[in-house]
C-alpha cells in the first residue's frame, strides 16, 4: 500500500479494500467517476444505516486518489453548468419586506418547516446564499435543512437551519465526550453539526434565534431518523469569535466546549482557518455514556 494513510469518513482504507478499488477503476472504464463511487461502495459494504451508499464521499476519496497517481479516473462528463448546483437566485421578492420586530411572542407560533420541494430549496438556496455569512454550498453527507416560519401577522419566512454530518475530528468535542478513536469512528453517526443558522436581516424579534434552536433540539431527532435510520444523540456547531459571541447558543442551553484547530471539517492539513468556538447540546439525558458505548 502507498505511505499515504488513506481514510473515508474516519475509517482508514485497508491494503485489500485500496486493492478493490484500484481494480474497479481498472476494469470498469466505461463507467462514470459517479458509477465507479458506488461500485465501490456497495462492493465495500459503505453504506447508511439506511442501506444508501456513500457514493458522494466515495467520489471524493478516488478523485483524492487520482490526484496522488494511485488511480486514474473517466473524464468528467459533461451535465449540468458548473456552479449550478450551488448558483444563488436572485429575485426581487425581498426587495420591498417591511421590518418585522418586537418579540417571539408577537409573531408565534413560530415553526420549522423541511425543505422538501424544489421551490422550497430555491428559497433555501437564496436565503443562505444572499445572507448568511458563509453563503450557500452543497451539504457534505447527511444533512436536512429547513425555513422558518412566523405566524403573525402574516405568515412569512424569517430564517434557515441546516443541520449535517458531524465533523470527523473536533479535539474540544472529542474530549468532553471522552471518545478515543475507535469510539468515535463507531459513534459519531449520533452526532449532528448545526452548520447554518440563519435569521434574516429584516427581521430583529427578540428571542427568535433561541427560540428556533429549542424546536431543533426538540424536532431534529425524530427527523434524522426518518431520513437516515439513526436516531441523534447530540447536536454540534461552531461559531467564530471574531464574529459573534454564541449569544443564542448559549440562551439555548448550548455548552461551549472549547476551541476548533482551524484545519476544517475533515481534520486533514491544510492554510489554517480561524479557530471556532465549539458548542454541544445533548438530545437526550447521559448522552455522553451513550455517546462512550457505556
């Protein structure tokens, strides 16, 4: 096998399974980089506990591999225009909204509605893409993503949560849990990252953004395992200091734990990041024991 320790989602890549691979990619030339990534994943067993395959997470460790010599990949096929599946609309629906302010209360009941429809994800993608900080990009892995709705005095959309795949290594994470690392490569599909959080810039209600993050915590679990067949145990997300102060989080009962490293999600090296503030909210009592396998 090559020096190069190679991993998927946490789980370092045998000699026999690199083998495999090289073997499909080998004999199976005809078919595309997306055809070759679940080959590879049914072959491997890389699967959700849904029974769907890793394929995009697959995809991106051959085309890792391809980048170091070790496999050589179809070229891409021609589809859709580059950037088209993270393009942000633009429409002029937001451009006349009237400021929405007061309390939670004013506007109750407030709800988190799932992105199920192609309009739905327009909306989503418009409104992260326009105003979150981060902007919009496609999800890696698991996620789901929602709008958020105000009752009064109209009905009108007034935020976006999006919640993913949990990051492969977070040291401050990693140690309050008490995880080494066959734990959390076992468990760490029980842990969600919150990775956008989003309140639009007309609307200024107090106690909105705390408010959502309680109808996540107390609607996120039943949720993910409709989708994925894996019920949460704990909710992640990380904010950066320089920007903002985790005020929200906090108001909501989030733990801060500790500092990121500033390598990103997958832990590999790469130009440092900003370091971010990490905080954890458990979905159910003792998670952390449920969390060590205890």
């Amino acid at each position: 096998m090559d020096e190069h320790r190679w991993t998927f989602l946490g789980h370092e890549v045998r000699p026999e399974e690199l083998q495999l691979i090289r073997a499909v990619v080998a004999d199976c030339a005809g078919l595309s980089r997306g055809e070759l990534a679940a080959t590879v994943c049914e072959l491997l067993a890389w699967t959700r506990p849904t029974g769907r395959v890793k394929d995009r997470e697959c995809r991106t460790l051959l085309e890792d591999l391809a980048a170091a010599g070790i496999v050589a990949l179809p070229a891409k096929r021609a589809g859709r225009p580059v950037g088209a599946r993270t393009a942000v609309p633009q429409t002029i629906r937001f451009e006349t909204i009237p400021r929405l302010t007061g309390t939670v209360r004013d506007i109750a009941p407030v709800s988190l509605e799932r992105v199920h429809t192609p309009a739905a994800r327009q909306l989503f993608r418009e409104l992260i893409g326009r105003y979150h900080y981060l902007g919009y990009a496609v999800p890696y892995g698991a996620h789901l993503q929602y709008l958020v709705y105000a009752a009064q005095p109209s009905r009108q959309v007034v935020g976006c949560v999006q919640c993913a795949s949990a990051a492969w290594r977070l040291g401050a994470r990693d140690a309050w849990i008490g995880w080494d690392d066959a734990t959390r490569a076992r468990q760490l599909p029980r842990v969600v990252n919150n990775s956008r959080l989003l309140i639009v810039p007309w609307v200024q209600v107090r106690n909105l953004a705390s408010t959502i993050l309680a109808q996540l915590a107390r609607g996120l679990a039943a949720d993910w395992h409709t989708a994925y067949g894996v019920t949460p145990l704990l909710l992640e997300t990380l904010v950066d200091p320089t920007r903002f102060a985790g005020t929200c989080y906090r108001a909501a009962n989030w733990i801060p734990v500790g500092l990121t490293t500033g390598r990103g999600r997958t832990g590999r090296r790469r130009p440092t990041r900003s370091a971010k503030r990490v905080f954890v909210y458990p979905l159910v009592r003792d998670a952390i024991a449920h969390l060590r396998g205890a």
